[in-house]
C-alpha cells in the first residue's frame, strides 16, 4: 500500500527498486523532475513514479507531483520524477501504477543491455560471468535475454490465434454445408 504522507486512504501499486541507469537501460521517457542521482544523499528517499501511479494518487500533474511525499510501510519517500507510462509486462494488459525506490545496494537482479554481434555477446557473457563468480561465488550464474522471454509470452498467443482461426474455419464449413444441405432439401421438395 502506498499512501500520499498526510493521508489514511492508500492505493496498491506496484514498487521496484532501481538505481540511476534503469531509465537508460530501457529507454524510460522522464516526463517530470529528473532521474535518480547517485551523488545526491537525499535520493535514498527518493521514488519515481509512473503516470498512471499519478493518477492513482490524485494528483493532478506530473509537475505537482514533484516534492509531494509518499508512505510506503513505515518510510516516507519524496518523488523525484515522473515517467511515460511503459509496458511492464504483457501487452495485452493494462499498465499499473509503478513505483520505482532507489535503490543502489542489496541489489536482487541485474539488466544489462548488450549490443553487438553474437561473438561480442558471448564475450561480455563470460566475462560477466567470471566477475559474478569473482564476487559472488556460492550464487549461481543465471541470465535470460528480454528478446526471449518476450518470445515465450507471445508464444503460447499466437498458437491461441492459430486454434481461434482453424476452429472459425471449420465453423464457416460446417455452416456452409447445412446451407447447401438445406438447398439440396427445399429443391428435392419442390
């Protein structure tokens, strides 16, 4: 639950936590304030917040949502910026309201983009994974590529649009067939 600071009514959205290039790294548009900023003591406390977060809240801009003050738990987190909304998830679902804490340590999972052909991939793989096991030996080394489980989301839509249209398909034959039979029954009778 997240609650504006002075107030006893909350909203469920939906937090991450996130440090200074998570906007880069996706391609996140600002559409207020600014993006976090490591060098700041303050962006400890601070969030981003997505528009539709916005509007959850009740505020009626993004540039008033700048400085106003949100209670998540027992802290109370100062907004910073607000972002486009973005597709967090599938597509075909509606975009909830997010908010992003700063967060630059105890960091659970990692993006990374990698640009390059293949060959330059594999090599950024391995040399990642060298510093992970460097830094963290007794967790495994794990990744998936975005591109791929993009993939296997859309995956399992489109054999349902493939099932949707072989079925409608025989739907239309079957259809068309009590039609003629239909005929073959009036022109017999007459």
């Amino acid at each position: 639950k997240v609650l504006p600071a002075n107030s006893e009514v909350g909203s469920t959205v939906q937090t991450y936590g996130a440090n200074e290039d998570y906007l880069e790294v996706f391609g996140i548009e600002v559409l207020a304030g600014r993006n976090f900023d490591e060098n700041l003591q303050s962006d400890e406390n601070a969030v981003l917040i997505n528009e539709t977060a916005l509007l959850k809240l009740g505020l009626a801009s993004p540039k008033q949502a700048l400085s106003q003050t949100l209670k998540i738990g027992s802290r109370t987190w100062k907004i910073v910026g607000v972002l486009k909304d973005y597709h967090h998830a599938s597509m075909k679902q509606d975009i909830p309201p997010i908010v992003i804490r700063y967060r630059n340590r105890n960091v659970d999972y990692f993006s990374i983009s990698l640009s390059g052909d293949l060959k330059t991939k594999s090599k950024a793989l391995d040399m990642l994974e060298q510093q992970w096991n460097a830094i963290y030996p007794l967790n495994p080394f794990e990744y998936y590529f975005h591109d791929t489980l993009f993939d296997q989301i859309y995956k399992s839509e489109l054999q349902a649009q493939r099932l949707f249209t072989f079925l409608s398909i025989i739907a239309m034959l079957l259809a068309a067939m009590g039609l003629i039979g239909l005929m073959n029954v009036i022109i017999f009778q007459k």
